[in-house]
C-alpha cells in the first residue's frame, strides 16, 4: 500500500505573519506561570527546536504530561484565533491530494485536537485515512517527535504502508521522513529549498508525476 504522509502546520495550513514570541506569549507563557516554571522566550525555542528535553517542566516538579496538556489546549485557542484574525488559510492546491492513489495521513508535533480542528476548520478531515499528533497514547511519544521517525514508523505499521512519501515544508519533516525510508519530498511555499529533500515541489499537483511511483 503506498502512503502520503502530510505535514499539516505551514504545509497544508498557513499561519499569516507567524511571530514565535507572539506564540510563546499566547501558549507557553500563562501555563509556565500557572505551575511556577520559569520558561522565558529563548528556553521555549530551544525546547522546540530539540536543545533542550520536552520534559523541562519535571525540573521544577511538574510533570510533562499535565504542562503539555495545558499548553495543547492553549494552541488550540491560539489557532481559533488566527483564524478569526483572517491569518489561519488553506493552501490553494490542498484540495488537489485527494485524487492521490493510496492512503493519506495527516501528521503534526501538535495535538490531535488542534490538527483535527484545522482539518474540519476547512473541510479537508475526511481526506485523510488517519491522523496522528504528539499527543498519541496519552502522550506516550513526548520526546519522539521530529526528525524522530518514530510516529512515521508508527503510521507505517497501523496503515501497512509497503511505500511511503512523507510531504512537509521543514528540514526536520526531511530528516524523519529519511530515518524512516521514506521519499522526503518538500513543498516550497515561498522558494526556501530543504538540503536534506530528495524532491522538492512548489504545488501539490506535482504529486501526480510519475517519477514519485
């Protein structure tokens, strides 16, 4: 069975003016301060960029579990308002993967909640055969997420993918998609190219051409 593996943030959806502060400050922030953690702006980066463990909070007696609950459940309100903010859109071609042969999954380092939000926000959600964020098994993967193949090696089995292309936008979407033996294809949406991609494309419809089989 050949399977799509879709990033969804920046891949699928679009988050007009993205501001990583602006973020923090809505998501990360007020939770940090609910339970006493000290997470300024720069200590949240490096979080998310892997520098430093998902499982900071535990330092200061919280476990990882309840403070990425509540800050998945911010993101979700912070996603609800890009879009009423005019600054959450689909990209113009999404519509275009569902002529695609095979199985489709969506997959984020962000809650199920909020993938499965956007997914319905605008009528995409039935495209996809699966969906799976870091959340999965009560956040059982925490640390495993990108460019951990470990969600790709999980999607792989319960959808017995014998191929596997993965699309995203990032080098982090490229690396996992590689440590799972998958094609590594990366959509550029504004030129920026991924050095770790076998293929790169500008427009989903490029995923009809033969030399993906």
């Amino acid at each position: 069975m050949l399977c799509w593996i879709f990033d969804v943030d920046d891949t699928l959806v679009e988050y007009v003016n993205f501001d990583m502060r602006e973020w923090y400050e809505f998501i990360a922030e007020p939770v940090a301060k609910k339970y006493g953690i000290p997470l300024d702006f720069n200590t949240w980066k490096r979080m998310i960029e892997g520098e430093i463990s998902r499982r900071y909070s535990e330092r200061f007696g919280v476990p990882a579990e309840n403070f990425w609950r509540d800050v998945d459940k911010r993101n979700l309100e912070y996603r609800k308002w890009m879009y009423n903010e005019g600054r959450l859109r689909l990209y113009s071609d999404v519509q275009f993967i569902k002529n695609l042969q095979g199985k489709k999954i969506a997959w984020s380092v962000s809650s199920e909640n909020c993938v499965e939000y956007v997914l319905s926000l605008f009528g995409i959600k039935d495209i996809f055969n699966f969906v799976i964020g870091k959340d999965y098994e009560n956040y059982r993967y925490l640390e495993k997420v990108k460019p951990s193949p470990k969600f790709i090696q999980l999607i792989k089995g319960r959808c017995e993918c014998d191929e596997c292309i993965v699309i995203g936008d990032g080098d982090r979407d490229m690396l996992a998609a590689k440590y799972a033996g998958c094609l590594a294809v990366h959509i550029s949406h504004d030129g920026r190219k991924s050095k770790y991609a076998d293929v790169t494309i500008t427009s989903f419809h490029q995923l009809a051409d033969k030399k993906f089989l």
